[in-house]
C-alpha cells in the first residue's frame, strides 16, 4: 500500500481504482480545493504522502527553487488525459522504489530522478 496526495485533476474514476488496488489515496480536490502548489507538497510532506500530478511545476519547485519535497512526486507527462491511461501510468509508476525520487511516467517510459541530484543535469 502506498500513501498517495492526488492533485485537483487526477480523474476521479482513476483515484476510485487506486483506493481498490489497496493505494492509501486523498484527493486535492476533495481536502482543498485551489491549494497553491507549494501548500501541496507541504501537505504531502505533513503526511508522509507521493504526490501524483499532471502539473510539471512541481519538478520545477524543487529542483530549481528549493522548495522540499514530499517523499516522492510522481508527474505524468499524457495529454490528452484518459482514466484508463492514467490509472495505468500510476500503477507502473508505483511498482518499484519510490523514496526520495521524482518520477516521470509517459506513456514511453519512466524516469526515476533523485532529489538529491544536481539541478544543473538538464534529465527532468
């Protein structure tokens, strides 16, 4: 089981399979609706929580802006959003280590990116 923060616009549909896969999963949109980002990873970080976005801010926030992370942010990189494929790329996504790491899940491939690595690597 994994402690999931969803943001606002993770289908609905999508975070109802987590919770069924045995995924410890709260919603942005259900706890704070409109919650600033860095609010977010503050309250994935209070509780102990992967965030799991479609919003590249947050690699941004930190890795270039200091901004501490949550023990882990999963980003999906998909456009346009489908439940199927989202739920998908999260379930793929959440199958090995999670600790302590930024990853990038498409429909491609995953990156797997430490916090602790150098902003200046040009890899998220």
């Amino acid at each position: 089981m994994t402690r999931l923060l969803l943001d606002e616009n993770f289908p609905r549909r999508a975070a109802d399979s987590l919770t069924q896969a045995s995924h410890d999963v709260q919603s942005v949109a259900a706890l704070a609706p409109g919650l600033t980002d860095r609010a977010m990873l503050a309250l994935a970080r209070e509780q102990q929580r992967c965030l799991v976005t479609f919003d590249s801010d947050f690699g941004d926030l930190v890795f270039h802006r200091g901004a501490e992370p949550p023990p882990c942010i999963v980003y999906l990189r998909l456009h346009p959003i489908e439940t199927e494929e989202v739920l998908a790329l999260t379930l793929q996504a959440l199958q090995g280590p999670l600790e302590g790491l930024f990853i990038v899940a498409t429909p491609q491939a995953l990156r797997r990116r430490p916090f602790a690595a150098s902003a200046g690597d040009g890899s998220t």
